[in-house]
C-alpha cells in the first residue's frame, strides 16, 4: 500500500468512532441487528461494495443468481461495486463507513474495523441470519469460523473456501537430494540445500505483501496456537515475546538461506506462481483454489508428473496439530444494517439456496459441504487435495493481514521484507514493531 493510501485509509478509519451509535436515518433510533425484518418485498436495485476477480467464480456465479431473481422480480438488480486493486477497495471501503454510506452488501475481512462497525451496529447478525434461513449447517465449521470476530460474533457471510499448502516439485526435489520437512526447523536448511542445487527454492509474490506475511504467522500458530494474533491486535502481547522472536529468528535464517528468488519483494502473484509452474522454483505456497491451474493438464507437461504437496510442517513444541493449518473462506460479505428489508432478506435467501450447486461447478472448495465438480482435465493430485478439507482439525490459522490494525500491519509488511532481506537485524525488527504496536494500540 502506499504511504499516501495508507494515510487515507487511517483518516478515515479514525473518523469512525464518530459514528457513536446506528440509526435509521429518520427516528434516531437505533437500527436492530437481527435478521427478522417484516413488511412486503419490493423490488428495487441493490449493490455490493467489492473487490473480486471479474472472472472469478464468485462474481459469476452471483451475478447469474441476481439475474434469476430479477426475472421473478422486475425491478431489482444487483450493481456491483467494484475496485482496481485492495488497497483502493480499502480506502473507499473505510470512506463510505464514516460516512453512514455503505451500500446493502459490503466485503470485509475480520479486521479491528470491521469489529468496530459490528460492535456499533451496522451489520446484520449474519449468524442469525443463517440461523434463520435453516442453511447455518450447510457451511464448512472452518468457514465460518474464518469470518468469525475473536468474541465469536458472526456478521459475514462467507463465500470461499480454500486450503493453503505447499506444492513442490518432487523432480527438483530428488535432484537436489532434499526430503519433505518434518517441521519448520528442518525449512532453513532445505531451502539452502535446493539453493545450493541451483534452483530459486521458494516462490513468492512479495509484490502483495500478504504471502511474506503468511510465513511470518506459521512460527507462532505452530508454538502458541491461536492466541497469540489475539494477543497482538488487542496490546496483551507484544512481537518480542517468545513467540514472535522465534519467528522473526526463522524468518531471517530463510532470508539468509535464499529461501525466496532474487527481489521478490517486486514479484507479482502471476510470476511468482510461473516461476513455480516452469520449474525453476522447487515450492510455492498457495490455497487450492490454484487447482485449475496447478492440478489440471493446463499445467504444464513437464510439471504434470512432478507436483505434490505437503501441509503446515509442526514445530519440536508445537501446540497445533498437523491438521491445523490455514483454512481460509476469504474476504466475507456483510449484510448493512441501515439498508436491511424484506427485499435484501429474500434476495439472500435465494442466493443461499442457488449459490451451493452453482458454485460447485467451478470445481473448487467452496464454504458448504456441496462437493465441487471434479474436472475431466484434473490430475489425480486433484481429488486428493478436495478430500484434504475432510480432515482439518479444529484450530485455524487467521492470516495476520486480517487481524492486525492498518497501521501496525504496513508497517510490518515493510519491515519484514528488510528483515528477510538482511537489512535489518532481528533485534531491530522487534523493537520497530513493538513500538508500532504499542503506539495503535494505545490510539485504538
């Protein structure tokens, strides 16, 4: 994000305790969360606040759902509003929420400013609202939980669902006379035995910062379990604890080992997976909604008998089990409270109903129990990634980029490229993030 973006996105983000309490825009009141809303359907247009692929699965599928229930009733239509890229999204979203704005339905992640909005009232009670259309049960546990705010609150809707894993090419592998790591102890030196080889070891997309930070998030999961993150977002912990040290200690030895190609901190996603589909990188870190693209013939001839994957490696003293991974049902959808009535209501209803069936045909993990539609062109790699999601334990992994405030989390987007680079020493990394943490925490 840049500086000036990130400015925007904290103003606005600072004007929202403003907005004290939820009304209704016209008696003052304040507007009820609950999903029980009477009165007639009327049609009219809605919009959603995104920030999607165009051609992803997701649009497609609910644009075709809106379009089925603007034949039943004429007059609505579903406008999507959408954004170049997140950090744009980010800083209209955060505008638009200041001020009272905020359209039907709106994308958020499970952010401290999302549970702001919540905790003021501008979201539906989606756990209600599930509840009460009788299709809670149809979703994934794990996918819920994703959305779910650190008191257990649920205002999202989740619309995804995907493993994170690592693939790696056993072809390289074998040459290099490297073994699967049996814990994340064991990752430094394999990345320096396959760099040693002669082969990038590790590809990332360091261009959207995220997947850097997901590394970051594994050491703690692993030693701490889920409440260290909750720790941090809420200032009862701090990056120099144990926890944090031992990963930004192992962030730097896969720095020092060459675990990532050369300047990839301006590598973006579609290179960084090419450099691992080509050959040239030996694994990549990535959620299975790449299996069209990493376990199908579309994959390239070479690789198509050389792919494999292993999970989450453990650590000597880990609290989490190998079960116990990131299991991520991405950015949710929210339902505003402001602009909840029999219409939204019904219109969910229908897309709860539909979207299950239609969304399985794109043959990926969506949020229900649905089993996606394997395709004729998957590898046998396929199938066993989709049973994969059958075996996931309780504890999950939140990626940090949704827990952490805008603030702390750029910075440490920042600071940890240096550190894996070498620019900055582990001890330096610590402090820089203690006291950015400390100074939001404080203002929050």
């Amino acid at each position: 994000m840049k500086r000036s973006q990130f400015l925007t996105l904290t103003a606005a983000a600072a004007a929202l305790p403003l907005l004290a309490s939820c009304s209704d825009g016209t008696s003052g009141k304040p507007m009820s969360t609950s999903s029980t809303v009477d009165g007639d359907i009327e049609a009219r247009p809605i919009s959603w606040l995104l920030s999607r692929p165009a051609n992803g699965a997701v649009i497609e599928v609910m644009t075709q759902i809106a379009d089925e229930y603007a034949q039943k009733h004429p007059g609505f239509s579903l406008s999507l509003i959408t954004t170049p890229d997140r950090p744009s999204y980010l800083q209209k979203y955060v505008t638009l929420a200041a001020a009272g704005k905020l359209p039907e339905l709106f994308d958020t992640d499970a952010t401290p400013f999302a549970q702001k909005l919540a905790d003021q009232g501008h979201m539906i009670d989606v756990e209600d609202l599930l509840t009460s259309l009788d299709v809670l049960e149809d979703f994934r546990p794990a996918a819920l939980d994703y959305q779910r705010f650190s008191d257990g609150a649920l205002h999202m809707i989740p619309l995804e669902f995907g493993l994170e894993v690592f693939w790696y090419n056993t072809e390289l592998f074998d040459a290099a006379g490297a073994n699967v790591p049996e814990t994340l102890e064991d990752m430094p030196q394999l990345c320096e035995t396959l760099a040693v080889s002669g082969v990038t070891p590790i590809a990332l997309d360091g261009q959207d910062a995220w997947p850097l930070e997901r590394y970051l998030a594994f050491y703690p999961f692993r030693v701490a379990g889920e409440d260290y993150i909750a720790g941090l977002k809420e200032g009862r912990a701090s990056f120099s604890n144990e926890p944090g040290r031992l990963s930004a200690q192992w962030m730097h030895d896969l720095g020092q080992a060459g675990a990532f190609q050369a300047g990839f901190s301006s590598v973006g996603y579609a290179d960084a997976q090419g450099l691992f589909t080509s050959g040239r990188a030996a694994m990549y870190n990535i959620g299975t909604w790449e299996l069209p693209a990493l376990a199908t013939t579309e994959l390239p001839e070479p690789m198509r008998d050389n792919i494999d994957y292993f999970t989450l490696p453990v650590t000597k003293d880990s609290v989490t089990g190998p079960d116990e991974y990131v299991a991520s049902s991405g950015i949710g959808v929210a339902v505003n409270a402001a602009t909840y009535d029999p219409l939204v209501r019904d219109f969910l209803k229908y897309a709860l109903e539909r979207y299950p069936e239609l969304y399985a045909r794109s043959g990926i993990l969506g949020p229900t129990t649905v089993k996606p539609v394997i395709p004729d062109t998957a590898l046998p790699i396929y199938e066993r990634a989709i049973a994969q999601a059958e075996e996931l334990g309780d504890a999950t992994l939140m990626p940090w980029d949704t827990q952490l405030d805008p603030t702390t989390n750029t910075r440490l987007q920042q600071e940890l490229v240096l550190l894996v680079q070498g620019d900055k020493s582990v001890e330096e990394f610590l402090s820089t993030m203690d006291a950015t943490l400390t100074s939001n925490t404080q203002q929050a």
